[in-house]
C-alpha cells in the first residue's frame, strides 16, 4: 500500500479517538457544571429558608417575567414565628 495512504489514514484513526475522548471530556464537564449549578440553587433555596411551595413560586415568577424577580423575604410575622 502506498505509505502516504497508510500515513494519512493512520493520522485519521488518530483524530477520531482524539476527538472521541475530547466528547467524554466535555460531556463529563457539562455533567460537573449542572452538578455545581444545582448545588448553589440549593444552597440559595437553603440560604433564603423557602419553603418548596416558595421556591416553586419564585421560579414561575422568573419564567412569566423573564427576569428574576425581587429577592424574597419573609414577612414579620413569618419571621417572629421562626425565631
């Protein structure tokens, strides 16, 4: 076979495993960001000491608004309660 076909088909197998493991890399970037980005959702809903009902409706107002909306705050008399 003529050894610059070998060569060139050689460098093709090389750039398709590259490329293979380039994709298991980004996939498993995309996965360790959705990860770390549900963390701090998490940590925010913690932080703020929502309710699930709440934070189910602070995320509706984002969507209907299409900006978050003002940050939320208990009332007094939710806030005497907890204390």
């Amino acid at each position: 076979m003529n050894p610059k076909l070998l060569k060139v088909k050689e460098e093709i197998t090389k750039t398709k495993d590259k490329i293979a493991d380039m994709q298991a890399r980004l996939r498993e970037l995309e996965r360790q960001k959705t990860e770390l980005e549900n963390a701090e959702i998490v940590a925010i809903f913690r932080k703020e000491r929502m309710t699930e009902e709440e934070f189910a409706q602070f995320i509706s107002a984002m969507g209907q608004k299409g900006a978050a909306p003002a940050p939320f705050r208990h009332t007094e008399k939710e806030a005497d309660h907890e204390e």
